[in-house]
C-alpha cells in the first residue's frame, strides 16, 4: 500500500544510507574505450558542433559546395537531406532520454526501491521498513534492461534517410533514374546502419549510467526523493543533439560510399576521386582544416581514391563520421565528401534492366 502521511510520531532520524561498493565512472570500452563523462563530454563539445540556424549552415555549405565543384562532374551531399534527418534524429533521441528519465522516476517513487531505505515514510512510531540502505541505482535507472525496441524509430530514420543519400549520389555520378538504390547497395548499406546504430545504442546505454550516477551521488548527499528527481528531470537530452549529429553524418556519407563502392562498375570505381571538404568556417576544429606546416595530417583538401581512408588528426577514416574513428575526430564532424570522375567527366547511365527496389 502507498505510505500514509507522515502524521504519524517518527521514529529517530536513521542513519545515513551505507555506502555502496565503489562505482567506477561510467565508460563504454566497445565505443570509447577509456574515456569519462568529463572526456566523452569535451570530445562532443568539440568547435564542430553546429551552433548556428540551419538556415545559415545550409548557405554556407551550399557556397563552399559551389566553391569546390565548378565545372566538375561531381557529387555532394544534399543539405537539405542532412538537416531534416538531423532533426529527425534529434527529436527521437530526446523522447528516448525522456522515457528512460521518468521510468526511472516512477520506480524511485515506488514502494518496493524506498523500503529499506531513508526514504521509507513511517507508518508506526516504529517501523521497520525505514532503513539504512542506499537506493539501488543500477536498477533504478534501468542499466540491466534490455534496450528491446528503444531505438527502433532512430533506426527507421537512418535506414530511410540513408537510402536517399545512395540514390542521391548514383543519380549524380551515372544518370541512375531508380526509385531506390540496388538491392547490393542496400544491402550494403545496412551494414553502414548497424555501426552508426551500435554508436546509439551505446550512448543510450551510456545515459542510463549516467542517470544511475546521479542519482547514487544525490542519495549519498542525503538529499531527498522529490530533491533527486528535479534534479534527474534537469539532466534534458543535451547529449542528443551532438550525437546525431555524428550518426547521420556517418549514415549518408557512409551510404554515398556504399553506393559508389557497389552501386558502380569496376571502370566507374576507378575513375572516382574523393575529396574531404569541411564547412570552413569558424567552428571547424584543427585537425579538420586544410594541411599546413603546422597541421600536417589536416583533412580538408584530402583526395583519395575510392575506399582509401583519409588520415585526420593521426587517425584514419573512412569518411566523415566514422564510428570505428576516436571521438575526438568523429563527434560532431560537419565534414562532407565530394565524389568526383577525375578523367571521363560524367559517367554513362547504369545499363538497363537494372533491378531494384524500394527500402523495406
């Protein structure tokens, strides 16, 4: 039954709760390795961050685009795709820290986590259901459940918005009128998907964690059940928005690869070039600027062949993004690749008969 109002004598203030085995802080080895909060949220809060409208960052892509590309058959990433799934993502993120925020507001209320703790409300003059534990934090935030269908609507997002960006750059390079890309670059291309997905899934995780921390920390603090959860519904979802960043810009700029990698003849792949270009403007961190004396392994004006990496800031990639790369070159990262036919111009229209279909 629900505890009455405290109306009822107390009995002496109990002790405060013992304290829990140590906690080291919580990581993620499979994604990022040693890194703590403190070093996990320097890494995102990297110069690549967009701060300005969209609106703003679109012309300015659009410009550097235009810059680049002038009287060359090549490709770019459309904008107007990349914004849109940004948001997307964005937005089905935050719904996924507000659930995961109030699940675990609703257990801390529940009888069952109180009882046996300071937080039990007495009932009799002596009750012993009021005890010393600390709340159960793990289990609190839910660090053993199943993620189940979580990400679900993210991976929708990606699957969708990744398959336009391959249609997008076989429409470009080869003339391709298709409703959908091949079936291999699908296939392909959910490959792409899984690892910007393990990138969510973990950061999800990774939330629990730090919801778990929190409220380990706030119990320890002696501060009370109504004091933890404000605090808990203070946490938002700031985490979100530099996180899709990076996965939807590893989700097309991966797609475009695959497309290119698969969706073309071995003639077509060799006659591609692929150049690493940022957005060039103030927030574009060291390592992505163009290579000088003082920033030899700089990425902008990078050209590779297809499915050479690039080498940015001492580490390699694939493209923009990359799940497999350090946080410290991937989290955040505007960076777009321009394909481009270095020798016949235009490349021929994919043969016809070609098979296709739509993304399930």
């Amino acid at each position: 039954a629900p505890p009455a109002p405290d109306a009822a004598p107390a009995a002496a203030a109990p002790a405060a709760p013992a304290a829990p085995a140590a906690r080291a802080p919580a990581t993620d080895a499979s994604l990022f390795g040693d890194m703590t909060f403190a070093s996990l949220d320097s890494a995102m809060a990297l110069p690549d961050r967009p701060r300005r409208r969209v609106t703003l960052a679109v012309a300015r892509e659009s410009k550097a685009a235009a810059d680049d590309t002038e009287g060359d058959s090549s490709s770019s990433l459309d904008e107007g795709l990349a914004q849109e799934t940004e948001a997307e993502v964005t937005a089905a993120l935050a719904a996924i820290a507000e659930r995961q925020i109030e699940r675990a507001v609703a257990r801390l209320k529940s009888p069952r986590e109180r009882k046996g703790t300071r937080h039990w409300t007495p009932e009799f003059t002596v009750d012993t259901r009021v005890g010393t534990k600390a709340l159960d934090a793990p289990r609190i935030a839910g660090e053993g459940d199943d993620l189940g269908g979580e990400t679900s609507a993210v991976r929708a997002i990606l699957d969708r918005s990744g398959a336009s960006a391959a249609l997008g750059l076989l429409g470009d390079l080869t003339g391709f009128k298709g409703d959908a890309p091949p079936a291999r670059v699908l296939r392909r291309l959910s490959r792409t998907v899984d690892g910007a997905m393990r990138l969510v899934n973990d950061s999800v995780r990774l939330q629990r964690q730090r919801i778990a921390d929190a409220i380990n920390r706030l119990d320890q603090a002696g501060k009370s059940v109504e004091e933890i959860v404000a605090a808990l519904r203070e946490m938002g979802a700031n985490w979100s928005e530099g996180l899709s960043v990076q996965a939807v810009t590893a989700t097309l700029e991966g797609a475009r690869e695959d497309a290119a990698t698969v969706g073309l003849t071995p003639a077509q792949r060799a006659d591609i070039t692929r150049r690493w270009r940022s957005l060039r403007d103030d927030s574009v961190r060291i390592s992505h600027q163009r290579s000088s004396s003082k920033n030899p392994t700089g990425a902008d004006g990078q050209t590779r062949a297809l499915g050479e990496p690039f080498l940015v800031g001492g580490a390699s990639l694939r493209y923009p993004g990359d799940p497999e790369g350090p946080p410290r070159e991937t989290a955040n990262c505007r960076c777009r690749i321009v394909f481009t036919s270095k020798a016949s111009g235009r490349f021929q229209a994919t043969p016809a008969g070609e098979i296709t279909r739509r993304p399930a």
